[in-house]
C-alpha cells in the first residue's frame, strides 16, 4: 500500500493533463525572455490546478470506481486498482494517437493489440506522454511566433537607427508585456489549452 502511495505523484503527472499544460506556460515565459517570471511555484501551481480542473469528471470516477471502494473495504486492491484505472485509461486512450501507440509497442517487440481494452497501461503511458509533449510544443510554436516577431522588428527598427549597442531585449520586453496584458494573453492561452482536452 505505501509502495503505491509513493508512486502517485510521479502517476498523476505522467496520466493526466500536467504535461502539456506545464510545458505550453514554460514556453510562455520562455518567450517573453524573461525565465524567472512568473517563478516556476507559480506556474507549477497553475499547472495543477489547471489539471484538476480538466481532469476533474475522470479523477471523479476514479475515486467512485477505485479508492472508495478500497477504503470501505468493499474491495481489494487489486479490484480497486482495476476499477480505477478504466476511467483514466479511457482518458489516456482518447487523446493519443496510433502512430505513438504503435511505435512503443514496435520498440517493445510486442504485437499490437487487438482492441483498445487490451492495450497494455505500461505501454499506452509513454505514447501518452509522447502525444502531450508533441501537442504541447505545436501549442507552444504557435505562442512563440507573435513574440518572435516582435524581437525581430524592434532589432531591425534599433539597427535601422544605428542603435546597435542597445540590446533588442531592453526594448521588446516592454512591448511584449504590454501586448500580452491587452489581449489578455493568460485568458487566451488557458483557455486554448482547455479546448485541446475536449
């Protein structure tokens, strides 16, 4: 029981939607140029939050189907790890792809299986994480070309102007910023990766 009590943490983070959330805002910062702001407890924070809101009806079922169960006694834990896995593997199953499923499944020199209740969990979780990663970056490459943009115009307006011993950064960061709080960038970037999940 305390076995599988100390593998949770590293659980939640690989079968649910943590990886790309936490990924999509570090790229955010990133592209600000600023990679202390805001700190990583802050978005760590955000990042389960965010989680626990998109994962809130399948961690619901989990409990209902798994851990109360198990602490009413009404189930060992074999059963309850059983019955609480289905919903988070349904989840797992519907938002990777084939291709990653087949791909750990040729590496591990095993047949693919017939139907998806057959998929193995300890191969349909890498092909997940390797789905959230690629999600996650195409998210994240979509976020960083505004600001791209942004820090090549203001460095050919500064060399335009034979300004180039002041670096592009000084300017742009400020630009960045207030272009960001007058879309309401933190809204417009939540609320996209809300709509990935659904």
């Amino acid at each position: 029981m305390l076995a599988v009590l100390a593998i949770i943490p590293a659980i939640l983070i690989s079968t649910t939607s943590f990886i790309r959330i936490v990924v999509v805002l570090s790229m955010v910062r990133h592209a600000f140029g600023m990679p202390q702001t805001p700190p990583n407890a802050v978005l760590t924070s955000l990042a389960l939050f965010m989680t626990a809101f998109v994962m809130g009806p399948t961690l619901t079922e989990v409990n209902q189907k798994g851990l109360q169960p198990l602490l009413d006694g009404t189930q060992e834990l074999t059963q309850a790890l059983e019955g609480g896995s289905q919903p988070l593997r349904e989840f797992i199953l519907a938002h990777t792809r084939d291709s990653d499923l087949e791909m750990v499944y040729r590496m591990s020199g095993s047949p693919l299986p017939a139907t998806p209740q057959d998929v193995e969990l300890l191969k349909l979780t890498p092909a997940f994480m390797l789905n959230e990663l690629r999600v996650a970056f195409t998210i994240g490459f979509v976020i960083l070309l505004p600001f791209l943009l942004i820090d090549l115009v203001v460095a050919s307006i500064l060399l335009s102007l034979g300004m180039m011993m002041v670096p592009p950064a000084t300017i742009s960061l400020p630009v960045k910023v207030l272009m960001f709080v007058l879309i309401d960038g933190w809204s417009l970037v939540l609320e996209g990766l809300l709509g990935s999940f659904t």
